[in-house]
C-alpha cells in the first residue's frame, strides 16, 4: 500500500479548525487578536463555536462525480490550516479508503 500520496479520500477534511461558515476567521491573526484582547478562553471558545466539530466532514467539501474522491470548493479561499496541511504527507487513511474502492 503505497503512502506519501494524496488520494482525494477527504478524511484529512473532518474537524481540525476547518471554518464551519464563511463568516467565521479561524486564521492564526484573528486567534491570537481575539485571545490578546478577551483572553485565551475566549478565543479558543470562539475556535470551537466557528469550526466543524473533529469527525464531521467539512460543508466546503465537494464528492466528485466518481462518487469516491473529492474536492474542495473553496480551494483558493481555505482556512489557513487548510493551507498549512501537507496533502503529500503519509496517508495511510487515505491508502486504506481507496483501496476499500478499488482506486490502488
């Protein structure tokens, strides 16, 4: 099973600071002013109340048509942890998911 690899499975996409809204500025700036100005409890209360809760699949996640892999829809406007993310790291979820389909 090969790892290193991006499948497109999405698990890396559930939870984790992913913005549950577009309204909501979960970027390390924004943390650390509202943490400077009200506090840490405050800002990782905010944190929580704005992200996806960890396990649930991101609303800006999109299935492809394969039925299988996906996409993000808002790519280029993703939350800094979405950008920070190494799609290239060690996937073994990802390798295990795909095979579960037949994709490697």
């Amino acid at each position: 099973m090969e790892t290193g690899k991006c499948y497109r499975c999405g698990y890396c996409c559930g939870g984790c600071l992913v913005p549950k809204d577009d309204e909501s500025d979960l970027s390390p700036y924004h943390l650390a002013s509202l943490a400077s100005e009200y506090g840490e409890a405050y800002a990782r209360a905010y944190a929580r109340e704005h992200s996806v809760p960890a396990g649930e699949r991101c609303p800006w996640l999109m299935t492809n048509p394969d039925g299988v892999t996906t996409s993000c829809s808002v790519y280029d406007k993703r939350s800094a942890v979405c950008r920070m993310h190494n799609a290239n790291a060690d996937c073994t979820i990802g390798s295990i998911v795909m095979k579960a389909y037949g994709y490697c």
